[in-house]
C-alpha cells in the first residue's frame, strides 16, 4: 500500500503533462460536452457503442475485423546488407570513393584496388557490429501482454460469460477485468475500481504506483499530453487521469472492471513506436566527421590542379602528371580513417558488451559517448535505488518519536498479513525494515481496512496488550485525511499541516499516525469508526541513494561530465537527492517547468548552462532542454526508460537506456545498459574517449605528416627536372604508413586524455596540421639538401633514383618519429611504438631489397645515412618542443567549450 502524498505535499511523484483543452477535444470527437467536463463514463460507452456487459461474439468479430488486432508496431532493424550501404554514406568513405574511381579513370590500377578494398573493408566493419547488436536487442524485446481477462455474450439479450482471450483480439468496447499483476493490454476507460493502483512506469519513467478511480470526478484541463485527436479518443487529456490505465502499464494493488477504447496503433503505447522513425538531429560524431571531412575535400580539390598548373607552366609537362597529381591527392587523404575509425569502435563496443553487457547498436555512438560533457537523467533508479528508506520519526510536538514510528509498523504488519496483497508496499517495507520484528508480535491483528485512494488511508485493528475487551485501531495514510479524523483544534491542526508541508518542501514523502481505542467486537469495522483518532505523530521517507551513485558521480565530475537532474518530482525531492548525495545545489540551480516555459530558446541555453536540477519536467521540457544544451556547444547524453523520454532521447547527441526499460525506448536509443546504475555510464564514457582519443591521436598525425608531404613534393615537383616520386611509389609509401597506423586501434591512449571530452573540432584539428605539417615539410626540404649534397658526391648514383630512394627513406622515418612523438614517446611502448620501429625498419631495408628495385628505388651511399641522422635528430627536437608548447597552450580541455562543471562533491 502506498499513500499518495498529501494535497500540500510537493513532493509526490508523476511528471505533470502538457496543457489541452478537454472541451475543444471531445467535442471535435463528436461527444456531447456539457461545460468544462470530459466524457462521464455513460457517454464514453454510448460512443463505443457497448455496455457493462461487454460486446456480443458478433460484435467482436465485425470490430476486429474493422480495426485489426491488437499488436504493437514491429520495428525491424535494418538487414546487414541495408547497413553495408549506409556505410557507404559516410563522408570519409565517399571521398575515398571518389579518389578511387577517378584512379581508375586515369588507369592508376593499382591505387584504385586499394583504395576500393579499403573502402569495403571499413563499411564491413561497421555493419557487423551494428547488425550484431540489432540481434542483440531482439532478445531484448518483450510482449506488453499475452492474453486478457474479458467478458462476451453470445446473443444481446445473453448474460456475459468470462473468459480469457489472446490479447491480439481485443477491440474497442470489450470489457476486461484488471487484478493485482495483471499488465493492462490495452488503453482502457475504467468502470469500477477497489483499491487500484497501477505502475506506469514504462510509460512516464515513475517507479511508484498511481491510484486508480472510476468516478466521473472532472479533471482539471490543462495537465495533459498528447494530441487533441488521441486525447479525444481516450475519453481524456493524460497519464495522470485516475480514470484511464493504459497499455504498457500493469496493476501493482486492488481490482477493477474497464472498458477498451484503444487498441492496436491507436494506444498511446503504440504511438510513441512512431516516434521511431522520427528523423534523429545530427550527433556530434556526424558534425565533426563532416567539418573535417570538407577540410580534405577543399584540399584535394585545389592540390590536383596546382600540380598539373605548375608541372605545365614551369616543367612543360602535359597530362603524364595526372597520375602523380592523383597521387598527390591520394596522399593527403587518411586511407585508413574509416577502417580505423570502425576499428576502435568495433573492438571498445565488443569489450564493453562482454564486461560490461552494455550494446552499443549505433557505433559512432561511442564517440559521442566519449565528447559526452553534460549527463541528463532522472533520479529515480540511477540516482536513486526503486524504494525509500525512513528518515525519521517525529511526535505531536516535533521532537524525535520512535512511538509514531512502532505504530506506522504495527499497522503495516498487520496489513501485510490480513489484506492479502499481492507484494508489500515499498513505504510499508520502509518501516518494516527501521523497527525490531519482536515488538510488533505483542499486537495481535483482528482486521485491516486496505489503503484505497479515496480515503488515502488504511487502518489496522489490532488487539491492545494488557486490555482485554479492548481494541487498538491504527490509521496511516496521508496527513490530511489522518489529520481531519483527530480530534484536534483547528489552531493545532493548521501547526500540524504546516510542519508536514515544511517536510514535504524539504523533499521528503511524510505520512500521518493516528491511533483510538474501541471496545472489543465482532461485527465488521468500517471506515466510520476512523474517527475521533488521537495524533501520535509523523514518519518521513527519502528515496534510498543508489549504492554507487555518489562515487560515480565524483569520477563523472574528474572526467569533465556535469550531470543535469530531469524529473517530474518536485524540486525539493531532487534537491534532497543531491543533498544526500553530496552535491550542494543553490537555489539558483533549480529550475522548475514554470521557469523553463518563461524562457526563449536562447535564455534557456545560458539557464541551463548554470542549472543543475530541472524539477515539474514534461517530456517536452526535457526534450527542448537537451536541444539548448546542445545548442550551447555541450555534446549532450541523456538516460530515460519510459514512453514519457522518447523526445529528449532523440534530441540527445547520445541516447541512453537500461535493458529493464520499456521495449519502444531501448529501439530508440543508441546505448542499452546492462543495469540501471551510473557506473555502466562512467564504463561506457571511459570505452568511448578511450576509442576517439586514438582516432583523434590517427587523424592528428596522418593529416600533418600528409600535409608536410604533399607540401613537399609539390616545392620538388617545381625544383626538380623530374617527378619527385614515382606513383607506384607514392602508394607503396602511402601502403607502409596505412598499414603502420592500424596500430592506433589497438593502443591504451594517454591517461590524460580519458579526463575530458574527446571531441574532434575540424578548427582546431586544421590549426595542429597546419603547424605539424609545416614543421614536416621544413624536414623533407631539408632533406632535399641532404640529397643535393649526396648527388655531388664521386660516389653519387643515378640522380633520380637516389632522389626517390632517399626521399621515400625520410618519409617513412620522419612519419614514424611523428608517431612516437605525436603519441607521446615518454609513455609506456605499445602497439603504436612497435608499429614505428617496423615502419623505421622497411624505410632502410626497402630500397636494397628487391621489390626496391622493382618500385624504382636503390641503394644509398652513406654519407646520406650521416646526414640524414642530423636532420631527423634536429627535426625530432623541433618537433619535440612543438608538442610541448602545444601541451602547455591547450592544457586540459582547452581548444573545445570546458566542461560546465557542477558543483563539487567534498
């Protein structure tokens, strides 16, 4: 049994629904509207055209016929050859598309088989893993219900027979009976309830159950979701009518009998299945990818031209150096980028299922996973474990009590053994587990009054210890309906509310103790006896903080993540949760729905730049406070489960979900946790700044080493009387460094680099290459003075050959000091470290062997080999100090929008 909190309690749970006005809607539905009602419960059989009796057979079957069975949506996800094509999309892949047909056009065989290999070989890799985790995620998917309890007469004037029908067949008009455990199979309009209380947290993320009533009490417009065609047709404006119970949900407590009004796609459950295929807004990995990719197209462009223009004016050379200048082109391109790019993802994806059980069914995902610098989420089972814990118990006066609290244990004691509910009520498990089991045998049970949500109180009649012919009744429940049944003066009853509604402001969940002795008897107590009641005090409850919460939120702080709170719940409740969790929030760091409403998109994005607790939140609001996040510059991930998180799951940059969570969320998001808990988040962040550090580290070291190169030839392709390097060469080149650069898919990135997001920004990613590629590019003409030095000597060998030998030496050494360097050399060797040595080592033997010869290439005189020791000596001191003042300029997080951080836990 759970009490609802009191009408001057903040902090009861549900988040509120967007405003509608029920008068226009029903009345667009062709019921009648008799001022601000909704439709009673006469009106909305008249227009399904049934009756408490239910439907006949033949009604059944000409309406299932009509409007179709009652399934969900099935949302497929896409087949693998589906996938392949869509990798293709990717811009990188494009290009290197592009790059490989016009080789092909200018017959370079060799340059486009490879380029078209590498192609094939990335978008395979990137469709595997996404296809494996689609299977993954059918698993996942469960029915909302298999069969249901109905009522059907075989003629008109027939009694109605109960009987259990697949649910697939229900239709609008049937009537079905609801029972503690039962999942409710389809949108229903209640008729009679007793006691009912339903868990809807599959649709509006809230743990707790909401209390069920059939009377035609209106509902105040103005609360209410959804669109005015589908609230017309429920009879209602929301979740939070006490009228409607929906599919999707299930009976925590009590019994009711409701007539269908929605099946199928026409239920509220199935309408968010639509959202699925609501077109996402850009992720921050697809932003990025795009910036830099447009950097490479704007140089690939202009840098072929530039050759031939140069080659013809100043050499007199004609369409002989189109292959070269396809070369070029080919050279400043990072060939290997999407292998590995889907690499790193496809290996930190497969560790993080296998450790961890998390699916990443989105690869690129992980990379916003790892930009990730502001967390939305709700608090309840991530912050917060599915249960609340006392918190204290006061007496009339205020002070500590432990009597109010024996008596709120007595009475769920009792409760528990004679109301015959199907699980205890988590308030009733609270006090059950704060007092000793041996005090409550000396009170003997004789009956119990269940928790109904029109009293929002339960009673216990319990023998008195020591008074024999007498009875203790024990009243719990809401503060004001305990209150008002206490014979107290109105001066002190005021007093009272006033301090249970301090509490409540202060984000605690209070109920009221009363007891009253009455002389023993036989008949049945009623709830007319619930009066005259003596006050014994209040019992206060918090939401129990989930066990790792506090540490996970520290190490999210470390790492340069702001966790933002989005709740329905009152702002005292979260504030509370904060508080417990030893993040101090301010009043300033509190906004409510009211507030958000209030603000243009811009002034929300500087508010909530600042704020840490949203609190009143409708799905809309959260939705548009991850898009003014997101437009503020924050790469945005947001954790929901229910129905009510599908619009600020697809506004994220990054949407996030645990495998408990209902089936339409866990399609929608691109991250499924194994468990609801944060640290599966931090593990998942952790994975995708490791993989983005080293695609970062790759694009960082490819581009500048390219660019340098590139510079280079096109300096020597202007000084010399030759081409500077063959284009089998140039590939062979390109082919070693390619091969070399697989190794950063497999490399532990710098620990420093897992402290803050790893966002690629195309700005400051063209500010590094351009410098680095400088710094290389003074390396290679350096190294054409070595040469001229070399070529004079009297051992100096055929001019053009020693030139494209020694130059194609430098390249590959220069590019595996890069590597080092760029990577960090001061580290622990690994996979990049070893790669460099191979790649230093077939830079010196390549030329003497004899595929060497076959490329063009040949020995070297030593000289070459002194000299050139000099410069790469001199070049890695340059570049070594380069990267030092680079280091010390951007320190930790600049060149990106820093983290905005929360406060601190102490």
């Amino acid at each position: 049994m759970r009490e609802p909190a009191p009408a001057s309690q903040p902090g009861g749970e549900g988040p509120a629904q967007g405003a509608a006005s029920a008068r226009g809607d029903f009345a667009a539905a062709g019921v009648p509207v008799a001022g601000p009602r909704v439709p009673t419960v006469l009106q909305v059989l008249r227009r399904l055209d049934s009756t408490p009796r239910g439907l006949t057979e033949a009604q059944a079957q000409e309406r299932l016929a009509r409007v179709g069975p009652n399934t969900l949506p099935v949302h497929r996800g896409a087949s693998w050859p589906r996938l392949f094509a869509r990798s293709l999309r990717d811009p990188f892949t494009a290009v290197l598309g592009c790059l490989g047909l016009v080789s092909a056009a200018v017959a370079s065989w060799g340059t486009a088989c490879v380029i078209l290999l590498l192609v094939g070989v990335s978008c395979v890799l990137r469709a595997t893993p996404e296809h494996r985790a689609d299977r993954s995620m059918a698993t996942l998917r469960k029915m909302v219900a298999t069969t249901a309890a109905t009522q059907r007469r075989t003629e008109d004037d027939a009694a109605p027979v109960p009987r259990e029908i697949p649910v697939d067949e229900l239709v609008p008009g049937d009537v079905v009976r609801l029972g503690p455990g039962d999942p409710v199979p389809a949108d229903v309009r209640l008729l009679r309830a007793r006691g009912l209380t339903v868990y809807q947290a599959a649709l509006t993320g809230e743990s707790a159950p909401v209390a069920k009533d059939a009377g035609d009490t209106p509902v105040v417009a103005g609360s209410h979701t959804g669109s005015p065609a589908r609230r017309a047709h429920l009879g209602v404006g929301g979740f939070d009518d006490p009228r409607l119970c929906f599919q999707g949900s299930s009976v925590a407590s009590g019994s009711g009998t409701a007539v269908v009004v929605a099946t199928g796609a026409r239920t509220r459950f199935a309408e968010a299945h639509g959202r699925l295929s609501a077109q996402r807004e850009t992720s921050a990995f697809d932003r990025s990818v795009r910036g830099v990719s447009w950097i490479l197209i704007r140089f690939m462009l202009l840098t072929p031209p530039l050759v031939l223009m140069a080659n013809a004016a100043l050499r007199g050379r004609g369409l002989e150096t189109v292959p070269f200048a396809v070369a070029v082109a080919v050279g400043l391109t990072p060939e290997m980028l999407p292998v590995i790019v889907s690499t790193c993802m496809a290996r930190a994806a497969a560790l993080l299922a296998r450790t961890h059980g998390v699916i990443v069914k989105r690869l690129t995902a992980l990379h916003d996973l790892g930009a990730v610098d502001v967390l939305c989420l709700d608090k309840t089972g991530t912050l917060t474990q599915d249960r609340p814990v006392v918190h204290r118990a006061l007496g009339p006066d205020g002070t500590e009590d432990s009597g109010a609290l024996r008596w709120a244990a007595v009475n769920a004691w009792s409760t528990l053994h004679l109301a015959d509910l199907p699980a205890p009520d988590a308030l009733d498990e609270a006090v059950l587990d704060a007092v000793d089991e041996d005090a409550l045998m000396a009170h003997d049970a004789v009956a119990v009054l269940p928790f109904d949500p029109v009293r929002r109180l339960a009673t216990a009649v319990v023998r008195t210890p020591g008074r024999l012919g007498t009875h203790t009744l024990v009243v719990k429940g809401a503060v004001e309906a305990v209150l008002e049944r206490c014979a107290l003066a109105e001066v002190e009853r005021d007093g009272l509310l006033a301090r249970a509604t301090a509490q409540a402001e202060d984000g605690l969940r209070v109920l009221a103790v009363a007891t009253v002795e009455r002389p023993a008897r036989t008949r049945d107590y009623t709830p007319a006896d619930e009066r005259g009641l003596v006050f014994r005090g209040f019992v206060t409850f918090r939401d129990a903080p989930a066990p790792t919460a506090a540490d996970t939120l520290a190490a999210l702080a470390d790492r340069g993540v702001t966790v933002k709170l989005l709740t329905g719940d009152h702002q005292g409740t979260a504030v509370r949760t904060c508080r417990d969790l030893g993040v101090q929030v301010g009043p300033e760091a509190v906004l409510t729905a009211e507030d958000v409403d209030g603000l243009g998109d811009d002034e929300l994005a500087a508010a909530a730049r600042r704020a840490t607790v949203f609190a009143r939140c409708t799905p809309d609001h959260k939705a548009r406070i991850a898009a003014a996040l997101r437009s503020g510059g924050h790469t945005v991930g947001f954790l929901g489960d229910g129905v009510n998180d599908l619009p600020a799951l697809h506004a994220a940059d990054v949407g996030i979900v645990h495998r408990d969570a209902v089936a339409v969320a866990r399609e929608s998001a691109e991250v499924v946790l194994a468990d609801k808990d944060l640290t599966a988040i931090d593990h998942a962040i952790t994975a995708g700044r490791h993989s983005g550090a080293n695609i970062a580290t790759y694009l960082r070291i490819i581009l500048s080493s390219n660019l340098g190169n590139v510079i280079a030839m096109l300096a020597a392709g202007l000084l010399l009387p030759f081409l500077p390097m063959l284009p089998a060469q140039v590939l062979a080149q390109n082919l070693c460094f390619d091969a070399a650069q697989l190794a950063f898919a497999h490399d532990r990135p710098d620990p420093r680099t897992l402290r803050r997001p790893t966002l690629l920004r195309p700005r400051e990613l063209l500010r590094f290459i351009t410098g680095f590629g400088l710094l290389n590019a003074v390396a290679d003409l350096a190294t054409f003075g070595v040469l001229a030095l070399t070529l004079y000597q009297p051992d100096g060998l055929d001019d053009e050959a020693v030139f494209h030998s020694g130059w194609f030496t430098e390249n590959l050494v220069t590019q595996a000091l890069v590597m080092l360097i760029l990577r960090g050399a001061g580290r622990v060797p690994g996979p990049v470290a070893w790669a460099a040595v191979a790649l230093t080592a077939v830079g010196l033997l390549l030329p003497v062997s004899p595929l060497g010869s076959m490329l063009g290439l040949t020995a070297l005189p030593v000289l070459y080999y002194v000299l050139l020791a000099v410069v790469l000596v001199l070049y890695a001191a340059g570049l070594t100090a380069a990267r030092t003042r680079y280091d010390d300029r951007r320190g930790p997080g600049s060149g990106r929008i820093r983290p905005v951080r929360g406060p601190r836990h102490p």
